[in-house]
C-alpha cells in the first residue's frame, strides 16, 4: 500500500502508455529535483558548487535538457518543468519531464530514476499525496478520476465543479451549521441540573431540519449525478419485428444489429454506446419477447429480462402495423420497471388519422395519460433520434441544476443518508423530549459521517475506496 511511502520520491508516466508526439514523465518527492538532476544534463551541468539545484532553478519554470542515463549515455531531449515544495499538485517537489512519446524511450528514463533513488509510483499516489498536503479534500481527490474518465460534456462539467470545491463548500456549511448545533445540545447537558435552557428546542429544530434540507438536495443530486458520470442505461424491449433493432441502428448512428424480417434474428443483448447533446447514452437491443420452444432463443429472451431489470429505463416498443397489441400490453405492464418510455415504431407506414387512433388506444390500454404519451417513430426518419433522447433524458431525470452543487459517488451519497438520517433522529427525539444525551449522540455520528464526505476523518478502508481505480501516473 501507498500509505507509509510519504518520505519516497515516486515516479511513473502521466500520459496514456503507448507511441505518441510527447509522454510525460512526473516525478514527486523530497529528492525530486535532486534525483532528475542525476539524468537531466541541462539541470546538473548548470550548477557550480556555491549552488543548490533549489536555489537555481524557478518554480513553474521550463527548461530544455538532454537526457543521459547514469552512465553519461544520451537517451533523448526533453522540456523539463520544476514545481517547488509546496508549489505543485502533489504539494511536494515535483519534476515533469516531457519527452518524446516512445515507449523505449519512456521505460528508459523510467528505469535511470529507479535506479537513482526514486520509486515507481502506484495508482493514485500523486492525487493521494496532494490529498495528505491539504492540496485537496477527499471530494475533490474522488474528481480527479471522474475528470480523467469523463465522456462527455455533463460530466465533465459535474466532475470540474466538485474539483472547484462546490460540494466541498456546502458540505463545510453543513458540517459548521451541524457542529453549532452540537455544542448547545453538549451545552445544555452541563448546565442541565441548574435549569438552564443554553438553546431554545424550537430554534434548533429548526437549524436541524434546515440542515436536512440541504442533504436531501444533496442526496436527490446523485441519481442524476450517477446518470452522468456512468451514462443512461436503456434497453429496447417488444416483441420481435417491431423494429427494435433498426431503432438500436439510427440511435447509434451504426449498424450494429443484424436487421431482417425474420422473427427471432436477434437472440442475444447486443448493446453499444453513443453521446448525444453532452449525454451518454448506453442502448441495448434485446430478443424479441414471445412464447417460443427454440431453446436458444428462451435464453435469449431470459436475458431480455435481466437487461430490463438493469436498465435504468425501458423503451417499450410496439408495431403500428399490427392490428391488436394485446400481448404486447400484457408484456409493458408485466415488466417491472418505474421509468418507461413507449414508442410506436413504423409510424410512416400509417396515416396520421390512424396513427393518432392507435396511440390513443394503447395509452388507455396503459392508462396513461392520453395519445401524446405514445412517441410514434420511424427508423426510416433521422428526426426520430432526437425525439427518442428527448424523451429519454425527459423520463429519466431532471438535469437542470448541473450548476449546483452535485455528488455522483456512492461513498459521497452513503455518508449523506446516514447522515440525514441520524439528523432525522435527533429532531424526533428532539420533538419527543427525550433527553438530550440521545440528541447528541446522533448528531456526533451525523457529524463524523459528514467530516468522512471530504476526508477530514479516514481510515485505510475510505482511502483503499477512494483511490483504488486510479491510473498509474495520477
């Protein structure tokens, strides 16, 4: 483990591993200057023996350099930057090389600064460094891998705003507002036997239950916060030859399903990704839903079901051709699933009369709420594709306060629900009289659950969490 490494000097590649124009070599440490030195011509040869390496070079400074090994063999040229203590991400000394993007090249420098002192780094353990040298709180260390790992536009964004510290910011009220609380209800419990009242119950119900409300904003952020951090889930769900596939088609703009009229073609979950208006989009196509003896598409159709049951929304589809969608209607409500979404696909191939009469019966059927309920669509028209992630971003959630303060971890939403939910029991205690011993005893676990959200409080446990699926070089 990383932890008992903060006296080291680490290294490791920055940059994606492969050929390229450049790769970035970081080095981070009490001897980063001095190790780099070693192979960096340009920062050794500069010196006379007055000098100091720290007292010569400027921090946030560039500087060409050759590379040599230990040996004085040359290995390439380089722009080398020098970050001073307390001045870099890591807030430690930090050395970045920039080379040319050749693996040989990368693993031979690598190789020398081993060899002269320094360590590989491992995942994560320049974020985590800069997290133990207060550069950072353990919010925003958690955004430095979301950023890395963002797809698109909306998280991106989500991600750069809790690296800003907008959630770090309004956990911190949170933990101020909790912590005044506190100290009047300890208050109280000392002065308890002389009558005095430090605090009016009123008052701190109050604050209590304003405190509350700001968690559970917090915690409603994080299903869309989730949503666009690991994208929207959908699977296309009817029976076979409703279009499901050529529907998966004009959505990922690719033909990725095989598309024919006969039923049953498709027998396995075949899914694939896209972005669309800063969003991304999981879509999977799934066999046709029917009663069938063919043994393997029973299978597939098993897993139809557990796509479904994954998904975080179903696009139910029907057939405009048909004449009954009976089985079709039995099949949408059986399908346990809060969000839906309903198209009627092949829509080009009826008339507009007819087409309003066929939504108009399927909606009651559902018991929805009237004939625009049912999105009619066409693989034929490109217009479809938007009306369809309209109407799934529209079903899904509300993504209209990305400029506030959103968490899109599970360690962040599950030390907020214990919280709220510990501050939920000091108000009911609070409202029942008990004693105030209890009270504090809940809003001390609200707290601690609180200081754990940035890392003001940790364990081995919490930081293996945080910092286990970072890159090396991060």
């Amino acid at each position: 483990m990383m932890w008992n490494r903060n006296e080291q000097t680490i290294c490791a590649i920055s940059t994606p591993h492969g050929v390229g124009g450049i790769a970035v070599i970081r080095v981070s440490g009490p001897q980063a200057l001095s190790i780099s030195g070693r192979i960096c011509k340009r920062l050794s040869k500069s010196l006379s023996n007055e000098e100091t390496l720290q007292s010569h070079f400027q921090s946030h400074r560039a500087y060409f350099s050759e590379i040599h090994d230990l040996k004085g063999q040359k290995i390439d040229e380089a722009v080398v930057t020098y970050f001073a203590h307390g001045k870099s991400f890591t807030g430690e000394e930090v050395i970045e090389i920039s080379c040319h993007g050749s693996p040989y090249i990368t693993g031979q420098i690598l190789d020398q600064l081993v060899q002269a002192g320094a360590k590989i780094a491992e995942p994560g353990e320049f974020t985590y460094r800069a997290f133990m040298n207060n550069k950072l709180d353990l919010v925003q260390a958690e955004s430095v891998l979301s950023l890395i790992e963002s797809r698109n536009k909306s998280a991106a964004k989500v991600a750069l705003r809790q690296l800003e510290g907008h959630v770090s910011k309004e956990v911190e009220e949170l933990i101020s507002d909790l912590t005044w609380c506190l100290a009047h209800i300890e208050a109280s419990i000392d002065f308890i036997e002389q009558g005095i009242e430090v605090v009016d119950t009123s008052e701190l119900i109050h604050k209590l239950e304003k405190i509350n409300g700001t968690l559970e904003k917090l915690l409603q952020s994080y299903e869309s916060g989730r949503l666009i951090k690991d994208g929207i889930k959908v699977a296309l769900l009817g029976e076979p030859n409703v279009g499901k596939s050529s529907l998966l088609n004009l959505l990922l703009q690719n033909d990725k399903a095989i598309v024919t009229p006969i039923a049953g073609t498709t027998r396995d979950v075949i899914d694939g990704e896209i972005i669309f208006d800063g969003m991304k989009y999981i879509i999977s196509d799934t066999a046709g839903l029917r009663e069938t003896q063919d043994e393997v598409e029973i299978i597939g159709i098993d897993r139809s079901r557990q796509e479904a049951e994954k998904a975080d929304l179903l696009c139910f589809v029907f057939d405009a051709t048909e004449k009954e969608w009976q089985r079709s209607l039995q099949m949408a409500t059986e399908i346990q699933n809060s969000k839906k979404i309903f198209l009627l696909n092949k829509s080009d191939t009826v008339s507009a009369d007819e087409l309003y009469r066929i939504q108009d019966e399927i909606s009651m059927s559902l018991g929805l709420s009237g004939a625009q309920e049912i999105l009619a669509t066409s693989a034929r028209e490109a217009t479809s594709r938007s009306h369809i992630f309209a109407a799934i971003k529209s079903a899904v959630g509300q993504f209209d306060y990305l400029d506030e303060a959103v968490i899109s971890s599970s360690r962040q939403f599950e030390q907020a629900q214990y919280s709220f939910e510990m501050i939920s029991k000091s108000v009911d205690e609070l409202k029942n009289k008990t004693g105030a011993e209890f009270v504090a005893l809940y809003l001390k676990e609200a707290l601690l659950s609180l200081q754990k959200i940035l890392g003001q409080v940790y364990d081995d446990q919490i930081m293996d969490r945080v910092f286990k699926e970072f890159c090396l070089g991060k």
